[in-house]
C-alpha cells in the first residue's frame, strides 16, 4: 500500500522536492514561518516526534503551484514518528487556508481519477490558519490532540 505522502506526489506534482533542507526563510512572511515552528515545538513537546525541520523552497513552490495551487504564507515540514513526514502550511488567513484546500483536493481527485488510481484520502490538522499534513490518520489525531485541534481527512466526491 502506498503511503499517502507517496500517492499525492505521484498526483499532485513533485513538491517534496522543494525542501531546502535547512532553515532558509527567504520568500516566506516570517510570521507565519515563526508560528510553524511554534506548532513543531508544541507538537515535540507532546512527546510527538518531530525531527530535521526543513523551510520549503518558497520560489520552487511558487514555480511547482504556479496555476494548481494557491502558494501558503510559509512551509516546512519534519519527521514524525516512524519516519512519516508532517508538512506545515501557514496561510494568511482562514479563507486562505480553505481556498488552499480545495483547490489542493480538486486537483487531486481529478489526477486521480483521471488515472483511475484510487484515492485513500488526505489526513490533516486543521488550526486557525494553518494545517498539518501527516501520512498517516492516527497520527493526525494525535497531532490535534496535541494541538487542541481538529483532525480531518479529505476524499475526493
């Protein structure tokens, strides 16, 4: 079985690639930036691991979600437990967060049913403005546990 990170890369396109592997904060609004990494302190705080905090490339991003997707106020991502990935996206605002969303899921479901692949769902943590995209559905609740958050999973229609 694929893990889900596996399956929206294969659909979604190759944002993964768009890590810095660092802390590089160019491009991004360091607000937003500085409440991702306040969510990645809570979470290892809860005793969730969280590990190698990477800033996503903000112009591969910009390039990689050019007319897809719209482009959040800041992304980066950790390892979680048993090596899963968390993704962080910070957004402006809820309106931004929930255009991001369904944008993300519109696109999604078409790749995948144009592939005729079948689509498992989309586990995430959904804050204010902000979401936590793990691999796997018992981690997210753990994470909105952790969070005071919702955990939620997105399927296509």
């Amino acid at each position: 079985m694929l893990r889900i990170a596996s399956f929206l890369l294969a659909v979604a396109g190759a944002a993964a690639a768009c890590r810095t592997g660092g802390g590089a904060a160019d491009g991004w609004d360091p607000a937003a930036l500085a409440s991702a990494d306040a969510l990645a302190g809570r979470i290892r705080r809860a005793g969730v691991t969280c590990d190698g905090w990477d800033v996503w490339d903000h112009d591969a991003i910009r390039r990689d979600y050019a007319g897809r997707l719209p482009v959040p106020a800041a992304m980066a991502a950790c390892v979680g437990p048993d090596g899963e990935d968390l993704t962080f996206e910070v957004f402006a605002d809820r309106a931004a967060r929930d255009a991001f969303m369904v944008t993300k899921m519109r696109h999604v479901c078409t790749t995948a049913a144009s592939q005729r692949a079948a689509f498992p769902g989309l586990p995430f943590v959904e804050g204010d403005a902000w979401i936590i995209e793990p691999d796997d559905e018992a981690t997210a609740r753990r994470l909105a546990e952790a969070l005071g958050a919702s955990a939620r999973l997105a399927t296509c229609p």
